[in-house]
C-alpha cells in the first residue's frame, strides 16, 4: 500500500507571524471603528442605500461607463491598427490623438466638450473650403449627457489604443507571416489570427481601465447629470448629511467595482485556458505531482 505524498509547508518567520498578528489587530480595529462610531449614521446610510434616487444614479452611472467604454473599444481598436501602419500619416495622425486625449485631464474635456458652442456656434457637414452640406446648432447636438460621452470615451480610446497595440506586438510576427502564406487577406489575418491571441494580453489591463472609467463618471456631476455622485451630493444639499450619502456612493461603487474584478477574473481564466507556464499558477495536484516525482 502506497502512502499518502508528503505536504511540504514553508517555515514560518518570526517577522512574518508578527506581521500578520498587526494586521489582524489593524483589521479588528478598523472594523470597531465602523460599527461604534456614531458619526457615520448607519441608519441614514442604509435608509439612503436603495432609494429610489441613488438607484436612478447607479443607473445611469452604468449607462455612462458601458457606452463610453464601448465607443473607447471601438475607437482604440482603430486607432492602434493606425499607429501600427507603415503608412505615415497614419502613425502620426493616431499618435497625435494618443498624445493630446492623454495629456489633457478628463474634467478638463468634459468642460469644453459641454462649452464647445462657444468656439463653434454650429457644427457643419460637408467638405472643406466648401459650402456645408447642412448645419446643427451646437447647444442642441452637444447636451450635457453627448458632452459627458464625448469627453469620456475619448479620453478612454486613447488608452484603450496603446493597449490593443500592446496587445497586438505581443504575437508573433510568424503568425500575420504564416497567415500571409495560406493566402489569407490582411483583414482576415487580424480578425482570425492576431486579434484572438492578442485578447488574452488585452483582457486584463482593459479591465483595469473599466473600473477606472466607471470611477471616473463621477466627474460628469460637475455638468449636473444625475449620475450615483450626483444623486447623493442633491440629497446631501438638503439634508446635510453629507458623510453618510457619501458612504452611501461609496458602498455602490465599492459593489460594482467587485462584481467587475469577479467577471474580469473569470474571464481571464477563460482566455488563459491551456497556455503553458503561466507563472505564480500551482495547483495542489502540481504540487503532488512534484512531490511524488521527487520521492
């Protein structure tokens, strides 16, 4: 009868007991602090949480971040196939959209994107030099919820555009060289070849940029759209109960940024199925495996 592989556990330091020990003891009393301070009003806190106001925010604070992040896809994906051309103006043209929407803070955009009026009274389409085809107003085309996409989505393509180009540098180039050999078009070779082994580069910063962009809606409260922030800081205007409306937003935010980690999690585990050393992974079958190699 075979024994049972041994179990090897890493001694314990004596610094490394005494760490966890502290941070235990900070955690404990980080939570006596929540539950026996009065000052944070938990009863106010809870009787704003599922208001039909706040909710009306979260609402539209995910509306906000799933259409300008999909748009900062879209648009990131074009302009990373620009910055990779061997055409020029290409290159550059993308380059100089990265470098402004980059170096501009979002607040910033979100406030001229909302007072673009003032510099073009109307918008015209047609072509250059040329008399326009036909004219909008601009106050009517850029309302405060198009000014806050506009601002939003944007910025997010630009850096959803170093993020596909990283993604996409990260494949071999023997792959886009093979692909060309079995006569398969440029197009097809990136949409079949390139873009699907590139995703799993791709996913997990693009995540990162999810969560900052659902953060970062908090700024269109300054364009007064009842998004989760702005909802709470009205409520908060009359009642004065500013701490515990902003832990009410904070609770939500903290909520969806968590069942965002845990959809990011699970899909990169999908897109990293069957990649062969992936570091920091070692499952306890490994481990007996090893083990019982050794023995």
């Amino acid at each position: 009868m075979r024994a049972d592989p041994l179990r090897i556990r890493p001694r314990r330091h004596p610094v490394i007991i005494a760490l966890n020990v502290a941070m235990v003891l900070a955690l404990v009393g980080a939570v006596s602090i929540l539950f026996t301070n009065e000052n944070f009003e938990w009863a106010t806190v809870f009787q704003y949480l599922f208001s039909e106001q706040v909710l009306a925010g979260v609402v539209v604070t995910l509306w906000l971040t799933a259409i300008s992040m999909f748009l900062g896809i879209v648009i990131g994906i074009v302009l990373a196939v620009m910055r990779l051309s061997p055409y020029a103006v290409f290159r550059y043209s993308a380059g100089v959209y990265i470098w402004f929407f980059r170096g501009v803070p979002v607040l910033v955009q979100l406030i001229f994107w909302f007072n673009l009026s003032s510099l073009f009274p109307t918008i015209d389409f047609g072509l250059p030099f040329m008399t326009p085809l036909f004219s909008l107003d601009a106050n009517e085309l850029i309302t405060r919820t198009t000014a806050a996409i506009l601002g939003l989505a944007l910025c997010e393509a630009a850096y959803m555009a170093e993020i596909v180009r990283a993604g996409i540098e990260s494949v071999g180039s023997g792959q886009s060289e093979a692909a060309s050999a079995l006569g398969m078009s440029p197009w097809l070779t990136f949409r079949r070849i390139v873009l699907p082994q590139a995703t799993r580069v791709i996913i997990p910063p693009t995540g990162n940029e999810l969560i900052n962009l659902l953060k970062g809606t908090s700024l269109v409260s300054v364009l007064a759209i009842s998004d989760l922030l702005y909802a709470v800081q009205t409520i908060y205007s009359q009642n004065f109960q500013t701490i515990p409306l902003l832990i009410t937003a904070t609770i939500w935010y903290l909520v969806i940024t968590s069942v965002l980690n845990v959809i990011q999690s699970r899909i990169e585990r999908h897109f990293a199925a069957g990649v062969i050393g992936r570091p920091g992974r070692t499952t306890p079958g490994m481990r007996r495996a090893k083990i019982e190699a050794v023995t």
